[in-house]
C-alpha cells in the first residue's frame, strides 16, 4: 500500500479548513477506484494526493536550475568577484550612514 501520511503537517495540527468542489462523473468515479486500491478512504486518497503534488510543485518553483556554462559563470564569479560599483559603494555608504550599528 503507497504511504498516505501527511509528512508536511504538523502532528498538532487538526483539519479545520474546508474544500469544495464539483468533479465530472468520469473523474470521480476514477479517484474512488484509485482510492480503493490503495485501501485509503477517497478523502484521504484526494487531501494527500492534492498536497503532495502541491509541494511538488513549490519546490520546483523554488529552485533553480543552471546550465553549465551558466553554473561555471556563477562559481567564477564567486571565486573572482568582480569590484563592487560606484552605485554599490554609494549604497553602502548610504546604508552605513542611516543604521548606527552597520559597522
């Protein structure tokens, strides 16, 4: 049987909020038969089914993926900053002139 836990929740969190929605026939029909061959109740198969793929989602959206040519830039860059601009330098100094403790 797949694993229908909800690893993202905290264990004192209760479900309070609610979902509705209208699904065609065809489609509930084929969420109940899955559901049932995972031997999970439709709500839980739909709840952890929704959040899994929504966490897969999040975390493909919050990360980046380089190229090569771009990954090898990048390292360079770190290893070689380049000097910081005369805006940069005017922003530091504007910075340090505002906060007492930016020293």
């Amino acid at each position: 049987m797949l694993n229908f836990s909800d690893v993202t929740a905290s264990p004192d969190e209760r479900a309070t909020d609610h979902i509705e929605m209208r699904v065609r026939p065809s489609d509930k029909d084929r969420i109940s038969r899955a559901a049932e061959l995972t031997g999970v109740k439709l709500t839980t198969f739909v709840r952890a089914s929704a959040a899994r793929e929504a966490e897969r989602i999040l975390r493909e959206h919050q990360t980046t993926t380089l190229s090569e040519r771009d990954s090898l830039a990048l390292l360079e860059a770190l290893d070689n900053p380049p000097p910081p601009t005369r805006a940069a330098r005017d922003a530091v100094r504007d910075y340090r002139s505002r906060i007492a403790n930016a020293r």
